[in-house]
C-alpha cells in the first residue's frame, strides 16, 4: 500500500473508499483563484511555474483532494505548433485557424521547446504537493485538438468547418492527427519523466462524430499516445466524452481507466467496457448550481452499490466544474465521498 488512495486505486488495489477529484477544479470555482486573477491573466498563471504550481495545488488545500491535476490548457500543442492563440472573455481563440490555410501543414511548425515551462512547473508541483495527493499530467487528444485548429474557436460548439474538413478531407485530417500524435508524444512521455503519477488524454468532443467513425479513424492515434506514456509506467486515464456505445470498444490496450460522462450510466458503462478497465466518474456537474444539498445528496446515494462492488472506481464528475458551481457544493460532495462509510469488503 502507498499512503496515496488514488494511487492505490489506479493500480489496482483495494480502497476503503473511492479517490475523489474533478476536472477544472483548480479554476473559477475557488475565489482563492479568483483572486490571483486579480493580479495575473489566465496566460501568466500558466506561463510562471511558480504560479502554475500554486494554481496546481490550491484544490488541494481548498477542498482536500486526493489528486491535484497541472494546471494548463489542451490547446498549448497548437500552440507549440506556431498557431497564434489568445484566451478572451469567449474562451479560447486562434487567429488563424486552419479552414482558413490552404497548405495546412506547412503552417504547423513543432517547436518542443514553448513546453519546457511546463515541465519545470511539474518539478516545482513534486516539491511542494503533499505526499498523499498524486499529481495528474494530461494533453488533448487528437480529434478535440484538431477541432479548435481548425474552427479557431468554440463560441458555436458545433466545428462545423472542422467536421467538414474531416469528412471533406480524410487525407489532410489524418496528416494533421499524425502532427498533433507526434508532438503529444513527446509532450506526454516528457511528463511521465518529470514524474507525474497519472495522466489524462482529454477527448471532450469526440460525441461530434459517429462513433464508429471516432474508432475507424482517430482511435489509433489515441492509442499510440496512451501506450507511448504507460510505456513509462504512468498508468493513463482516457476521457471520451459523448462516445456513448464507441465505449465498448476502449478496452485494456488503449488506457488503464475510461473517464465516463454524466449521460452514461455507470453500471451499464462497466457492463460493456473491458472488465480489466478501471471508470472514471460521472456525477452531473450542474448538479454543483443547486441550492438544496439534500438533492445532491440524494444523487450520490445513487451510487453507493456501484462504489461498494467496484473498486477499480475514481469519483468524478461527467465533465469539468464551470464557474456557476457552488464551492459549498463540490465541497460537500467531497467530504461525502470521505466520510461515507462504502461497505467494501
Ligand atoms: O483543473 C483542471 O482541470 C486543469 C486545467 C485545465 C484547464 N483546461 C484550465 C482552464 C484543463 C485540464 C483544461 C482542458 C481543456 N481546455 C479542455 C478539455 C477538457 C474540457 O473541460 O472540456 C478544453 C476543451 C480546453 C479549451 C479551453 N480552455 C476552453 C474551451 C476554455 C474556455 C472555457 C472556460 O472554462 O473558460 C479554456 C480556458 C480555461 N482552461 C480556463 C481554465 C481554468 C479558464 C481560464 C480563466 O478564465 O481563468
């Protein structure tokens, strides 16, 4: 047994409780965060390891977390590949996307070196983090990834242009996947040897497509990235969200543990994916806006039988924390999932 419950459960091991953490929870929900965005913008709290690692641990002292996930953004590898990007009020905004560049790949120039922040920032992070808080690495994947090149911005959430492109264009799309694969590699496999203990492949968008479509042609890519990084011995973490029956198809040879979104449920999830597959999830986000806790509560009684028979299980929520969540809330939640006694044998 290590002294950290997530680590013991990524690994295999039995838990007297399920690991709690969500995604995005070092952001707008902490008004300890708020309050360094006073001082510094979005770009600088990411681009200052000192600050990232602050920024990294504050849900760790807030909220009492068993897993502290670095804080950054997916879309640094464009970034890392010449793109021009600005975070704005609207979210994240590119001022070339792809759909508007002819010769789409001699637009992308890797350049590994804007990541070295990041990985001093790992190293500040193992320093200061408690020994019982394991540390979460993590990249976009490669269809998300390509859809923000592409559209240059989320504002209409459907990426028309990039669906088009991926449909229009199955040679240049495929090419652009291999880029995006190749330089996430590295990036991943430049964390593991910082020493993160865990890392996640975020696949946010993967519900734009047919599924069959999403395991046809940009599976193989993910695979390649999750393996490159357990090649390491970092176990990894696969989160594609709105996959919906695809997840059938994500068995032990692409990740250790599938993240699940709040539209599926858990027992059917586990019931169709790979039993040697450890979940990841899936309470409802939107959850966190609501005023009566006793609603919450009822919710996460749901899932004790779930939590009592398996426990290959990390809670989490089915997407990440937005700034409308309560942080009475998300605490809550946490000391439920601590304090409740899962009768696991
Ligand atoms: O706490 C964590 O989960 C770690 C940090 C993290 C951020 N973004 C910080 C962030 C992680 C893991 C991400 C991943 C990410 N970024 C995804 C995939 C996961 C998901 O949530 O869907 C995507 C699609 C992005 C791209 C992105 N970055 C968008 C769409 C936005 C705008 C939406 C928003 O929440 O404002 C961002 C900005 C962003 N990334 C913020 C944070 C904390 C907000 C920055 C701020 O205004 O202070």
């Amino acid at each position: 047994m290590s002294n950290s419950i997530f680590r013991d459960t990524i690994l295999g091991k039995k838990t007297e409780r399920p690991p709690v953490w969500f995604m995005r929870q070092a952001g707008r929900v902490l008004p300890s965060y708020l309050k360094l965005r006073e001082k510094h913008s979005f770009r600088e709290l990411m681009l200052d390891p000192e600050l990232t690692a602050e920024v990294t641990l504050l849900p760790v002292n807030d909220l009492g977390v068993d897993a502290a996930i670095l804080f950054s953004d997916i879309l640094v590898i464009p970034e890392a590949m010449g793109m021009d990007l600005s975070f704005t009020d609207k979210g994240p905004v590119f001022e070339n996307p792809l759909h508007k560049i002819n010769d789409k790949l001699a637009a992308l120039k890797p350049d590994s070196s804007k990541l070295e922040h990041i990985y001093k920032a790992i190293d500040v992070i193992k320093g200061r983090k408690p020994a019982d808080v394991a540390l979460i690495g993590f990249c976009g994947a490669p269809f998300t990834t390509f859809c923000y090149m592409v559209e240059g911005n989320s504002t209409k959430h459907d990426f028309a242009q990039a669906i088009n492109l991926f449909y229009n264009d199955p040679k240049t799309t495929a090419q652009i996947f291999e880029k995006i694969t190749e330089l996430s590699i590295e990036y991943a496999t430049t964390q593991a040897a910082h020493g993160i203990d865990t890392f996640q492949l975020f696949e946010t968008h993967a519900g734009l497509i047919p599924s069959e479509l999403y395991i046809e042609r940009v599976l193989p890519y993910v695979k390649r990235i999750t393996n490159a990084v357990r090649e390491k011995n970092v176990p990894v973490i696969f989160f594609p969200k709105g996959l919906g029956n695809g997840m059938a198809k994500v068995n032990f040879d692409i990740a250790d543990f599938v993240s699940i979104d709040w539209q599926f449920s858990m027992t059917e999830a586990r019931r169709i994916i790979d039993s040697k597959v450890g979940l990841q999830g899936n309470l409802d986000p939107r959850l966190f806006t609501i005023k009566d806790q006793s609603i919450i509560e009822a919710e996460l009684n749901k899932f004790l039988p779930f939590g009592k028979e398996n426990q290959n299980w990390i809670f989490n929520t089915g997407h990440g924390l937005s700034p409308d969540n309560s942080k009475d809330n998300v605490q809550f939640v946490i000391d439920w999932i601590k304090k409740t006694n899962w009768n696991r044998d």
